[in-house]
C-alpha cells in the first residue's frame, strides 16, 4: 500500500535541524534502500514536510517517523499519514 505524509516543522528548523541532519538523511536513506520511501521533504518555506511511502501498514510507516531523530528532537512537531491511491 501507499501512504502519504504531510506534517509540520517547528520555527526556526533550519537552525534546529543543523546538529540532526546527517543522522535524519541516513535513515531516510535507508528506507529508500529498504524499499519504503518513495520521496521526502519540504515545502520551499521549510514549514511543511511532504512524503509518500510504500509499506505493509499505515502503522510501519508512523512507526518509521516516530523514530526519526527530526520527531524525536522536536524538529518536526506534527505528522499525519493518510492511505493513498495513487489514480495516475
């Protein structure tokens, strides 16, 4: 199945991301090479983060983004993941 994410950056994640990026980029990484994740990232204004995985369950891929260090320091303070149908 696919899902789709979108949440929210706190203020300021440029600065607050800084000292987590390297460790955030290796896990999603990762996913990518394990099959998960199709694409991820934000929206131009760094306030949004966009991302559309492929996985068993809608609860795998929350379990995979409650575990990313941007959830964990607080970088990203609001994620919802929605079951898509990609039509096209």
């Amino acid at each position: 199945m696919r899902f789709v994410l979108w949440g929210r950056y706190c203020d300021n994640a440029l600065e607050k991301r800084t000292p987590f990026r390297e460790q955030h980029l290796a896990g999603l990484r990762q996913q990518q090479q394990d099959g998960l994740l199709i694409t991820l990232g934000p929206t131009t204004d760094s306030r949004l983060v966009f991302g559309i995985y492929e996985a068993d369950s809608q609860e795998q891929v929350e379990t995979l983004l409650h575990g990313d260090i941007y959830w964990l320091e607080g970088i990203w303070v609001e994620l919802a993941v929605h079951p898509w149908i990609q039509a096209l």
